[in-house]
C-alpha cells in the first residue's frame, strides 16, 4: 500500500519536472513533505471528501462546482491554496476560518494525485439504457420529458449539467453517505429534495424526501412514494439529514453493461432537440 502511494506521488513529481514548469517550483519544494508522505495524502483525502465533494465530486471531478482534478498542476500550489482559503466569487466559500494551513496544503497535495480526467466518457448504448432505466423503477421518482414522479429532481436535461461519471456516482452512492450535511446546507445544494427523518409521539420512526414544511407542519414521501402530513407537535423528533437521499443505490443491482447503458441514456438527456 505505502508503495503504491509513494510510487504514485513519485510519477506526479516526475510530471511536474517533465512539464517543466517553473511557478510550481516553490510549492513543490516546501509541499513536497506533505505531498509525498502516505499518511498526509491520506489525510487530505478524507478533508477533500469531507468538506469539497458535495460540490467538486466524490473524484474531484465536478458536480455542481468544476473539475479540479490535479488543478494545482495548472494553477499553481499556492494559488490553489489561496483560492481554498479565500474562496471565488462564483460559489466557491472560504475555508479560511474552518481548515488551517497545514489542511490547506494535505488537500493541495491530495488534489495533485488525481489525474485530471474529462468528465468521463460514455461507453454504454443509451437505446438499451432507456430500458434499464424503465426496468428500474427510476421513473416512480424522476421525471423525463413530462412523464414520470417528482420525488427526486427531473432529468429531462441532467445530460446537460453533469458528466457521466457524476451520473454514475450518484446511481451508485445516491446522496453518499459522507457527512457533509453543513456543506450541504452552506451551499444550498439538493435542499430541495431534503431527506428528512421523524420519530412521532407514539414512536414510530418514518423517513423520506420533504414535499413542505412550514412552522407547524411538515410534509414528506417516503421511498414507496407515500405521502406523510405531520403536525410538529406530534413529533418526538424531526431530524433533516441533507448529504442522505431516499434513493436506493443501484450498487451490485446492475451488471457493468447494464449500469454503462443507463449512464449513457442519462448523459443523452439533453432536452428538446
Ligand atoms: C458549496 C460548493 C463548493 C464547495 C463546498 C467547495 N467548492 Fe470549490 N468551487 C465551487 C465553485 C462553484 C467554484 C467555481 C467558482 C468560480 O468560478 O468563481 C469552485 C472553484 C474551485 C477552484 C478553482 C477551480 C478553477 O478551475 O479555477 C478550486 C481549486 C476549488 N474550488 C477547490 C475546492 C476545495 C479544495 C474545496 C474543499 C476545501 C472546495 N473547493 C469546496 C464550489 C465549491
Ligand atoms: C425513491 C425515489 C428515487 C428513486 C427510485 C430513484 N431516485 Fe434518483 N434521486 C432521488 C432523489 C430524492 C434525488 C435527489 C437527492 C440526491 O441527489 O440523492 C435523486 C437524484 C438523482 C440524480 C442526480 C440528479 C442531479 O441533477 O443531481 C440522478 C442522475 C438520479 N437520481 C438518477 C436515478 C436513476 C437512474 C434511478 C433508477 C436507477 C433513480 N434515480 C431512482 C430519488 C430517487
């Protein structure tokens, strides 16, 4: 295991002395202890789960916010370092006053281990994904071009706004199971389709996606698509767990062809032609 990261990080310093470019000099030589030592990649792995996936990616490679695989290589350690302190206007927040320095630089170091790739490719056949998507049961919760249910959000043009290993991701880890719900609600990501959890007085415990809510109620539909209507004050507990989703995985249910095929129908979903 120690092998294979140092070799890892050995082959990102040779490309960094291959492509020869000279800004990334000064963070290379005073990153190089964190970049190159397993335990400090290892920890900035789990801060980049933690705290930038619900945004970049589970691999980095962009959800909601861009690709910034091995962005360093690009940018330059330090500006990166820089943008992760101070945030971008366009979405990005500050980490400054949550993550110190030496976070900063594991998750520098971490992010020069992912090779940059595009947004995956589609390799499946999006007419045989179409049916693998039926067989499913996808459209009890999805909408696609006016038909289908409204417990999740509509794909009629997810093809548009994610990339297919994104799409793949989230039929195989839906919501994930990071505990990132303070990212979540930070950013305002998915709080539309807020997984909420209840306990009522009588100690039934229920769960499901939010339909609404006001001060004294709460609405919800569970995964079998049943509506809950509660008044708070029947409730013992009401939990809301943003980062969860009602969406069962696909993980172990579809063979690779299959999974290949539906990504692919997902990723042709470009709206009206
Ligand atoms: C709330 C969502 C969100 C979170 C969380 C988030 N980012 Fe971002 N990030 C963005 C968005 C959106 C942009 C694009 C901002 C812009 O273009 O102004 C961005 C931009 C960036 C960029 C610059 C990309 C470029 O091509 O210029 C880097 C680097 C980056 N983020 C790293 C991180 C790291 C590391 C973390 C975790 C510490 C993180 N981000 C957490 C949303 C997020
Ligand atoms: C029980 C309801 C339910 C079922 C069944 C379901 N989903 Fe979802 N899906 C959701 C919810 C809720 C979300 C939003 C929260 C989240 O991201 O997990 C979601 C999110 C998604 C997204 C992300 C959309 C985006 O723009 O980020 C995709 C893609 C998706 N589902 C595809 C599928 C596919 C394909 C299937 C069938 C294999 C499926 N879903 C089955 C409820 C469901």
């Amino acid at each position: 295991m120690t092998r294979v990261w140092r070799s890892a990080a050995l082959l990102v310093w040779a490309a960094i002395g291959a492509a020869g470019v000279s800004t990334f000099a000064a963070g290379r030589q005073e990153g190089n202890a964190a970049q190159s030592n397993p335990e400090e990649l290892e920890k900035g792995k789990q801060t980049f789960e933690l705290t930038c996936s619900s945004c970049h990616g589970l691999d980095g490679g962009g959800a909601m916010g861009p690709n910034i695989q091995g962005i360093p290589f690009r940018l330059g350690a330090d500006s990166v370092a820089n943008i992760i302190k101070n945030g971008m206007p366009g979405g990005m927040p500050a980490f400054g006053g949550q993550l110190d320095a030496h976070e900063i630089k594991q998750i520098v170091g971490y992010l020069l281990t992912l090779t940059r790739k595009d947004e995956g490719k589609v390799t499946g056949d999006p007419e045989a994904g179409k049916k693998v998507y039926a067989s499913s049961g996808c459209a009890r919760c999805h909408m696609i071009a006016g038909s289908g249910g409204d417990s999740g959000p509509e794909l009629s043009t997810v093809g548009q706004s994610r990339g297919p290993n994104y799409l793949r991701n989230t039929i195989l880890y839906p919501g994930t199971d990071l505990p990132q719900e303070h990212v979540f609600l930070e950013s305002g990501g998915r709080l539309e389709f807020l997984f909420v959890r209840v306990v009522t007085k009588d100690g039934r415990t229920l769960e499901g996606t939010r339909v609404a809510e006001d001060s004294l109620h709460i609405v919800f539909e569970d995964a079998e698509g049943n509506l809950h209507s509660f008044r708070k004050d029947q409730l013992r507990e009401l939990q809301k767990e943003p980062g969860k989703s009602t969406m069962p995985s696909m993980k172990g249910k579809l063979t690779d062809t299959e999974m290949n095929d539906l990504v692919a129908y997902l990723a042709s979903l470009k709206g009206a032609p």
